[in-house]
C-alpha cells in the first residue's frame, strides 16, 4: 500500500512496526505514577523526561528538541519529515540505544515545540544547528536528514564546517521542483500543496487546520479509541509482560502524539515550510564540499521521485546513492541498515 507525504500513515501501520520493534508509546509530558501503576525503570523515566527540551536561540525565538537512545553515545542529529516533528524519532529509540548512538532529534520552526519563524528559509537551519551544538558541547556530530528533513540535511553539509560533521546522511528525501518534476509522476496531491503554499497559503492554512482538527476529533470518538487500544494492545503482547509501563489512555496520547506532534502550534509552520521545499532551496549542490554523503531512496517513490534525486547525487560532489525497491514509506525498513552505514562514515 502507497502512502501519501501529507497523509498521516495508518494507526495499524504504525502499531505493527512498533510492535516488531518492541517499543511502547509515550506522551510528551511526564506523569506522577499512580500506585496501582508498576514502577519506570530509570531509563524508561530519564526517556520520557527528554521528550520536550527546549533552548533559547539568540533571536529569542525556542529551538525543541528530543533525545532517544544513549546519552552518553556519539551524537545523531536528526532532522524529521515533513509535516512531523522531533516525535518522529522515536521509533530509532532502541535501535540507537544498541548501537551506542545519542539520538537528539529537532522540531523545525512552527513545528512541535519550536517557534515559528514566517521569514526563515532552509540556509537558516546551519546557524541554528550550530547554536544548538555549541549549548548542548557537541564538537562534531553526525546528521541524518529524513523526507522533508534531507534539504536541511544538505544545507548543513553546505554551510557548516567538514571538522564538524562526522557524517551526513538523506533518508528517502524530498526533490527539488522545477518544470521537469509536474511531468514525472508527482501526485496530485502534492501537486495541490505546491499551488495552495504557493499562491493560497491563507486557504491552505484553513484546509489543513480543518483537517488537523477533524482527525483530532475523530481519534477522541470511542469507537475509534476501541480500534486504537486494540492495536496498541495486540502490540504491547509482543512484548514482555513487566515491560508493559503505561495504562490505555496514555498510549493512546502518546499516539496522538505521534501523528499531530507537528501542528502543535497550528498549521503556519506547515504552509511555510511547503513553500520552502517546493522552491529553490538557497544553495547549489555543486557548491556542497562535504566528502561523503550518503543518500538512501526508494525507486518507487512517487512523493520524490527517484529520477530527480538521481539527478541532485549527480550534481553533489564526493556523493552516493543506494536505492531499494520500496516506496517513501517502505523505507523505515532500513532505519538500522542506515544507522550502521552513517555509524561506519563517522568512524572513518
């Protein structure tokens, strides 16, 4: 099944692959246990409490940010999809705890936690993540840039110094528009967000938060709070019974959570950000100095097609790509695939 870049993926979906994983949902905010409730482990409660960090930037303006997996690994900066937000990265929780990885995932402007900003553009994203670097002691870190997040990714490798990055990596993300993308499969949904950000942005605005809205409704009906405790039940038994923390209405938040972390703040930052990737992104690819950048791309990708990314690898010096027969979606199966490759990049 194809899934669409500004549809939400199907709770089953996601409660399958949390299940495979062996994970279990959180909300953003921590809560006293009660005393019928079983006792975090000191790490399912450090977790939790890193959920929703924030820090000041010199602007004024509040940078959000989450941290998963090994505080005490080699940082990953993780730049997240497009509309998402820091939440995102959840699923690499465990995945990044084995390998020894500090996972510290950011909310964009008007995303999550961070404040939206109407005159940012994408060379913007550098100065920031240095700032964030520098407050948090990071002297070199890696970047991986997922979906809407990979043209962040690169203006990193752009503008920041090759001293500071270990490594970079693209995940499925998005391509540049020009003349030659309307005739190369795009769909039409996407073809709509380009025209609404672009020339209607007010009427996006009302669309999406109508609709951000609607779906906020419809996961409170109790019917479809049934069908959500169901599956988020039948994933839970995947797991062992101690590690079974959390009661029904939190996981059910912390799903909520999950699908709508980005329009916490509205839907401004959402239209803004469709025009940035939907324009040119500031910068030349054959103007990218950074040695070593590894981009990973379904073939069957109709939200970026695969042609057009081909063809920025092409035009990107000292840059591969590695292709799997998947859609944009299909490519979460190769999260660990990816981690192990940018791991190797940062230890050369």
């Amino acid at each position: 099944m194809r899934s669409s870049g500004t549809r939400f993926p199907l709770v089953k979906d996601v409660c399958n692959i949390l299940s495979k994983r062996k994970l279990q949902f959180r909300t953003c905010q921590t809560r006293a246990p009660t005393k019928s409730a079983p006792a975090r482990s000191p790490r399912s409660t450090a977790m939790a409490q890193s959920d929703s960090q924030t820090l000041v930037l010199p602007n004024s303006r509040t940078l959000g940010y989450a941290e998963y997996g090994n505080p005490n690994g080699k940082p990953l900066l993780y730049f997240h999809g497009f509309p998402s937000s820091r939440l995102e990265a959840y699923a690499l929780d465990s995945i990044a705890f084995r390998r020894d990885i500090r996972l510290l995932a950011l909310d964009r402007p008007g995303f999550g936690l961070s404040t939206h900003d109407q005159r940012r553009h994408i060379n913007d994203w550098p100065t920031n993540i240095q700032t964030f670097a520098s407050k948090l002691g990071l002297s070199r870190f890696a970047v991986l840039g997922v979906s809407g997040g990979g043209p962040y990714a690169l203006a990193c490798a752009r503008q920041l110094p090759s001293e500071m990055l270990s490594a970079v990596g693209v995940l499925a993300g998005a391509a540049v528009w020009d003349r030659g993308i309307w005739t190369k499969g795009v769909p039409w949904y996407a073809r709509l967000t380009y025209l609404a950000a672009n020339y209607w942005p007010s009427g996006l605005r009302i669309v999406s938060a109508a609709l951000v809205g609607t779906l906020r409704w419809i996961m409170t009906m109790r019917f479809v709070e049934k069908k959500i405790d169901a599956l988020l039940e039948a994933a839970t038994k995947a797991k062992l019974a101690k590690e079974k923390e959390r009661g029904e209405l939190q996981r059910r938040e912390g799903l909520m959570g999950l699908f709508l972390g980005g329009f916490a703040q509205g839907t401004s930052g959402f239209v803004h950000e469709a025009r940035l990737l939907t324009r040119d992104w500031g910068f030349r690819f054959e103007d990218i100095t950074y040695d070593g950048i590894q981009v990973w791309h379904g073939s069957r990708d109709v939200n970026a097609p695969v042609e057009r990314v081909r063809d920025m690898v092409e035009r990107i010096p000292h840059c591969t790509l590695k292709e799997f027969d998947e859609n944009h979606f299909g490519m979460g199966k190769h999260l660990e695939e990816v981690l192990d490759e940018l791991i190797v990049a940062a230890n050369k």
